[in-house]
C-alpha cells in the first residue's frame, strides 16, 4: 500500500499533487528500481479520484523518464531516472557458494533508513535542520575530562568490572537528587539507568507488549519510538496532536480522541513527550495533562512519558511533569543526557513503580547486562559537581536564542499559507507548507542549495501530512538558521509560482480532456 | 512441572535425592510458601518410582519443617522452615490508589534471579568460583586512563556527539586490524559494534528469530544467550555436549544429535561456543567444526559463533574458529573486550556477511542507536597502542596458573566418583559430582563455609543433571583456589557420609515398610 496522502481542498490540482509525491516516493527509496505501481484505474480507486488524475500524474512521470509501461505487464518504476542516484536494493542472495538466503530470514519490518539516503551526499558545510540534536561545539569537553580521571582514579577498577543491572550505585544516588529538584520524589527502587531513551522504549515494549498488544502513540511522534512498537508487533493506535490553537481545544494531543481511543481498545500503554513534543514541538498544558491521567486512572492505563526535552524550558516557569502529577503510579517516566550534554555517552534512565523498576530490571539484564560504567561514573561526578546545571543554563540560553532566530526568519521569509507554532523551548519547531506542497519534493530542491531538513511524514503513525515538515534549530547559529530559512523560503515560492503554472496547464488539459 | 531428575544408577537411595532436589527447589525460590506440590501418587507416577520413595522423601522434608499438609487441600511449601531466608514473593498489586496491577502486564518468562538470591547474603571476603569474569587486580587502569584523555583531547566533540550505529570508525578500522591478526579477513561491510556479547545476542534474535522459529543450543549453556531466545519466544533445542573423552565420541557438542535434530527439525539459528565453552569449558576438537559447518552448509543453517572465550588458550596454539574454516558464508560470530579486559565496559562486536550485519545495524539503530562512544574510542585508542596485546599476554599466563592450581587442588582433594575434565583454557571447569548428589544443595552447605559457585542447573536448557556445578577460576588466585576446593571437598565428603548413614537407615525402612 502506497502511503499516498491527497489534498483536495489545495489549490494545487491532484494530479500535480499525486505526481510529486510518487517521485518523493522513488527519490525516498519507498518506490525502488523494477517496482510494479497500480494501473491508473487501480489507483484511482484506491484515491477516491478521477481516472484521468493519476493518468496525468503518470504521463508526466513517463516523460521525466521515472516510470516505464510495459504491455501486460503493468507499469514500472524505471531505474536510475531523472540523474537521481537510488541506492539499489541489496543483492537477494549472498555470495560464496552457502548461498543462505539471509533476507528470508529477516522480518518484515524495515528500519527507518530514507531520511539518511535523502540527506545524504550533500557537503559537510551543508545547513542541516536535520537531527534534534545539542551543539557539539558547547560540549564541556575539559570539564568532562576532570571527571573521568578523577573516577578512573578514585574507583577505576569498580566502574570496569562488571555492575549491577540497575545502574551504578553513585549516579543512582546522583539522579534521585536531580530528581527531588524536579519535583519527584523517587527513592533507589524507582530508578532503573539504561543506554538512552531508545533502549528505554525498547525495555518497556519488552517488558510490557506483547504481540497484538495496543499501544497509542502520538500522531505525529518519534519515529524511534514507533519503530520499536512495530518491531514488537504492537496495534500502534494514534491520536492527533493538535498544532494549531483554536477556541475551546487546547494544544497538543487531542484528548476526546484519546478517550475514544481507551474507549474502543483494550489499550496496554499510552507513549506521549508532554514538554517540547517531537516533532511538532509543543507543551501539553496542564489542565490537559490532569485531565490524561484522570483517564489514563480511569482506563487503568500505563503512561510513558518522555522527559528528554523537558529541561530545554525558554521561559523560566516549568508545567509540572506527569510523573510530578502522578498521585496513581501510573507514569513511567524516562530521560536521558543526551538532548542537554552528551549523546556520544549512551545513558539514559526510567522512573517507574518498584514492581515496573524490578520487571525492566530484569529485562535489562538479559539485554546487554548493564550500562556502559564509565559513562554512568563520569556523568555521575559530572552531576555531584553542579556541571550538568551549569551546562544546563548556558545552553538553554543559547537554544531560546536560536528559537528566536528561527521564529523571527519564518515571519520574516515565509509566503502566505505557510503556519508554524512558536515552541516555548525543545529542539524542534514545525512549519505546515500549503496544503498540497511535498515537503520531500522540497526537500530536493533546497539540498541542492545546500539546506537540509526532515519532511514531516517519517513522523507520521498514520495519514502522514505531505505538507508538514521538522526544522530542528539547535545546531545552528543565528545567522545560519536565517540564511537557511531564506533559502528554504525562496525555492518554496519558486515552487509555488510552478504549481500556478501547473494549475494553469491542468485546466487546459481539463478542458482538452472532457 | 518441577525440574527433578533421579538417577537410579546412583547408590544414594531415590528418596534422598528426591528430598535433596525438592529441599534445594525451596532454598532456590522455584517453590515458594504456599505453593502446593504434587500428591506423592501422582508425583510417584511423573518420576515413575515407587510411590513409597515420594512418601519417604515427603515425610522427611515433613519433619524438618519444610512442607505441610492440608487435609482434603494437598501438600504445601510450609514458610520459612528450617530457619533459612527466602525471598517472599512481589506484593501482587500496587500500593497507591492506581492499583494497576502490573504484574498482569508481565510477560510470562522470569529472570534467571535465582543464583543471585542463592548467592546472597555472604561475606565480601568469601571465595567465590560463580562469577567468569576477568580478574579486577590486573585491570590496566592507568594505560586506560592515557587512553581515556587522548581521546578526549584528540576528538572530543566527535566521541560526545551522536554516532553511527554501525560503531565509531577508528574502533572498526582497529578490530579489522586484530581480525585480521586472527586469521579472519574481514571488512568494514563485515562488522558492526554492540553493547557485548549479550547483546549480540539480542540483535541476532531480534533479527532473525520469530516466535515458533528453532535454535539449536548446547546443553548445558550461557544461560544469558538462553534467556534472549526464550524471551523471543523461540523453541529452544539443545543438543548435548559430551563433557568426557570416549573412544570414538570427540568432546564437545553431539554432532550426531546435531545431525537429528537438523534432520527432524526446521532450523532457524545454531548458536555455540566452540572455544572453552561456558559453562564445561570444552573446546570443540577441528575435526568436529568441520563437520558442523558441513552440516549447517547442508541444511543452510547459519551458526552463530560465540568466541568469547577464545583469546585466552594457555597453550600456545589455537583451533581455528569457525569463521576462519566458514567459506560458505554460514558463520555470524561474535565476540567481546569483556573477558579479556573490562566488562565494565559494553562494547562487543558481530562479524558476519554484509546482507546480515546491514540488518543487524537497522536493529541496533532501533534499539539503542549506537554503543557508548567514549568507550569505543579509548578501546580503539588501546588496541592501537598495542596495550590489549600486551595485557592479554599477562592475563593468559595467570588464568593459566590459576586453571593449574585448580586441576591441582581437585586431584588433591576431590572424592573418588567426582569428575572434570581439564581445559585448555578459558575461565570455566565443569565437575561432575558423584551421580546423585544435588551441587544446589551442596551449595548451602558450603556457603556457610564462605565458599561459593554456581551449580550445574542453571545453565541446562532441559533435563539438568543436579550432580554438575561449574568452577570459574580467573577470580581468585592459587591459594584461595587451593583452600576454596579443600572446603567443597570436605563438605562433599561429609554428605557423603550422610547419605552412607541415609542408604542404612533406607534400609531399614524398606524393610519395615514393605
């Protein structure tokens, strides 16, 4: 099944829109070399549009040289077309002469690897809006360096042998004092370390789902986080986030479909990143986050809660955590270093009730043993010296900056129907094209000028938005983020200015054609 | 159903054996108070003895206070008899006004806990066999420390940054460099970094293993690589491992078993530890992997070698490994620093064909991104500067002697009816204990003494042999080893003894009874 989004209420004429969206597919590697797409009839049942739509959608990709009919057959997608490198599919079989056909041994999921084959290939000096990521040019590398060598000297033979499954015992210690300044009042028993929110999720979907099992995720959400769900054939249910505030709904997940979401399902957990969402960068107010875990109680439903950008606040006031508001013990709460410091050390950690802690305890343990021990000693006398806050404070004023920029270049460059909402911190804001715009077809233009971003459907549990796109600002400067801003403005209204060629082409065909 | 195992061919009575299991099946926590155990008619007909043999046993386990009946209800494990600690089960629902009752999300497979709970509650200075873990007195620390600040100064910011999940570049380009020096011609394609060994594990099931699918193992085994396949819901085979010479069976894995089993049996993935295996440390003879690779060639099997142990052989020659005889492209082997020099840190890797490992690396994205960075890249930094070379050298010879003190102090000591057999290496001696004697409950006797090891049963995929228990030598020098096998010694003979006066007293019983 083709993921084929069509905007009908866009001025941009479906068949323009359908047209961009299967080239975005091929140049994404969705579509590969030698794949059959369905006849014009076929898809335009599929669609819900007029046969006539996809036929001018794929004429003009005949004429690009991307597709290719071949009688009886079916039509193909044509190989290297367009000057586009696609990388080729993997050889079916191996070499040697054992000739084990591994790919049948693999599952049917696929790894989220596009995004790195559309960004890939531009130069290192490239504008990347790409990955939510800290600026390694802020690292405390000196700092850090103190640290290690003090714990290699202090305890270097205890933090290389083998530890306990459940973290090493200082920065435990060091963590439950972070988190009595959050607001949590969290004791040895609650606190599992793990190698990042990633393996958090993946402990959690071990420990927790099973196959079948319904888990409701945010739409749109962290791709990682969808990929362990799948991974664990999990029912991933989506609830909309809502971007845009309008009287009587607040921002964020949308919570009447939520309750109908618990309502309908026999749900097992409910994932959600309240502060700084990822991707759309929004804060779940508090009145909303009161009101899920009434429900989340009422349904009887575990909650996870990513906390990994809640501490990258630009205002000084905080909305209290789910886990602060968590009278029922029922938020499992995870967080990790490597949005405020350092990514490369791979140590995260989950807050959860002593019964949860000791399941994923043992879970953790059959997965890798335990967390790397060196990173965990040196983060840990990294926190006892006051370095975390101190990093924490000098970036947060460094990322409001950029925000700012961010925000004040899109007022600035933006045409008219493009939206976007200021988030108050995080590491990403999300900007909705004209409807019926690929934000991926975009994407190929402003690469070729230098300027990467992440289009919004690798985001997407279900109906991805072709229009919504990521821009993560915490890696570059101000004068970066207006100068890529800029440039992203002005193939946009290039493109638009085609489309209204296009939409002056198409009713001229119209015509032609009835 | 309760993992006991009578051996008729032993000269202790059954009903000794019986009560000895059951009793050590309470000590271990695999029956807890409360928990009902079989009538002995039935119990009787499951072990097919006499139902008087499951009377005596009950009657005395009766007597010492640790079962109970109820009449009209059963037979129940009574509490905390005989004066001994057992862990009381997890309360069954939460405290807090939540009450979700989270046990009702766990999945139905338990952590293998048990050793550790057994284990527990001994004094720091006890000589313990349990842990096959290098040896922290010789740890490198400060050529580690040289390593560490290099590192950090050299490359900071790329260390601390977010990394490529198929590993950090100089540490691949490094361990190519020692696979090259094993014989092993790999390249970058071929290779990927994990969090260790267990990990390794993890990804290899994750990518390849579905629930239903079969994985040969050997019996005994790791018992962390049978808890991976379990958790993945796969059907564990094993296939023996012969732990004696006899004329015209090689050592090591069944190969005819093997053969069966492939024979009868879809076979998704064989897993096995050809070089000192854990926990027999047997090495597979070359004749033998030959002839496994033949095997697994005919019936396209692929073989995930784990050559952990490998590096320390005390002799000055090494059995190729099966990657180095594999010319089908049948071998994914995997290995690790943790054995030779810190387990502390997690960093292993997988060698395999290029279709594999690309799979294997969507799957470590997917789960944890990538491995920790700092420990990667002072990894790399000490094996470039020859420091793993030169402290392998050291830590061979030691385990070397130490493996001699061992072979030594059991000559010296051990009873007649007990056997071993000497490895050429590795951190793992297998002793068999007259047949009919249980090493779990060897185990609380000599734990009273300050003398710990793990027994034969946790390492069994199926029909455990409670006379094994596995001797883990690289921990303790030559005169704890020397004073640790006096005292299991002793203690083995005086229940030897005891179960002489028992045969008497069975005796007399018999003959009053019948």
């Amino acid at each position: 099944m083709l993921p084929l989004h069509l905007q009908p209420q866009s001025h941009v004429p479906l068949y323009v829109q359908l047209r961009d969206q299967l080239r975005a597919l091929v140049h994404a590697g969705d579509l590969r070399p030698g794949d059959r797409i369905p006849a014009s009839r076929e898809l335009a049942t599929m669609l819900g549009v007029h046969r006539t739509t996809v036929a001018n959608a794929y004429a003009e990709l005949e004429s690009e040289g991307l597709i290719q009919g071949h009688v009886g057959r079916g039509t193909f997608i044509k190989g290297n077309g367009n000057g586009l490198k696609i990388t080729p599919p993997a050889p079916p079989v191996m070499n040697g002469n054992g000739s084990i056909r591994w790919e049948l041994l693999f599952a049917d999921e696929r790894g989220e690897e596009i995004l790195s084959r559309l960004t890939a290939g531009v130069p290192d000096n490239a504008l990347s809006f790409v990955m939510a990521c800290p600026a390694a040019e802020f690292f405390p590398i000196d700092e850090l360096q103190i640290c290690v060598n003090a714990v290699l000297r202090r305890e270097g033979a205890e933090v290389l042998a083998l530890g306990p499954s459940d973290g090493y015992p200082p920065l435990k210690a060091a963590l439950l004092e972070l988190l009595r300044h959050d607001g949590i009042a969290a004791k040895d028993e609650n606190l599992l370390i793990t190698d990042g929110c990633q393996q958090s999720f993946d402990l959690i979907s071990k420990a927790f789902v099973r196959p079948g099992d319904s888990v409701i995720m945010e739409n749109p959400t962290y791709p990682g986080a969808l990929a362990i769900f799948h991974g664990a054939r999990a029912r991933c249910l989506s609830v909309p986030m809502r971007t845009h505030a309008e009287p009587g709904t607040p921002l964020g997940l949308d919570l009447e479909a939520l309750e109908a979401t618990l309502a309908a399902n026999r749900v097992k957990l409910i994932t959600l990143t309240p502060d700084f969402h990822n991707p759309t960068g929004i804060s779940m107010p508090l009145a909303s986050r009161r009101k899920l875990l009434e429900l989340a109680g009422r349904y009887q439903v575990p909650v996870v809660e990513d906390h990994i950008y809640a501490r990258l606040h630009s205002r000084e006031e905080r909305i209290p955590s789910l886990k602060q508001l968590d009278r029922a013990n029922l938020v499992i709460h995870i967080d990790s270093f490597a949005k405020v410091a350092f990514p490369g050390l791979r140590v995260g950690w989950i807050v959860a009730p002593p019964q949860a802690i000791e399941r994923l305890r043992v879970v953790k343990q059959t997965t890798d043993l335990h967390t790397d021990q060196l990173a965990q000693a040196t983060l840990a006398d990294f926190l006892r010296r006051g370095l975390f806050s101190k990093h924490l404070a000098k970036v947060r004023r460094i990322y409001t900056s950029r925000l700012a920029a961010l925000d004040e270049a899109l007022r600035k460059h933006m045409p008219e129907g493009t939206r976007w909402m200021r988030p108050e911190g995080g590491m990403c804001l999300w900007l909705e094209l004209p409807p019926g715009f690929d934000a991926t077809e975009l994407l190929i233009h402003v690469k070729e000028r230098g300027v990467l971003f992440a289009p919004g459907r690798y985001f997407y549990v279900q109906s991805p938005l072709p229009n919504t796109l990521r821009l993560a600002f915490s890696n570059l400067d101000e004068k970066q983020i207006a100068r890529g801003v800029a440039t992203l403005a002005e193939m946009l209204k290039i493109e638009m200015r085609k489309r209204q060629r296009g939409v002056r082409r198409a009713e001229r065909s119209r015509v032609a054609l009835v």
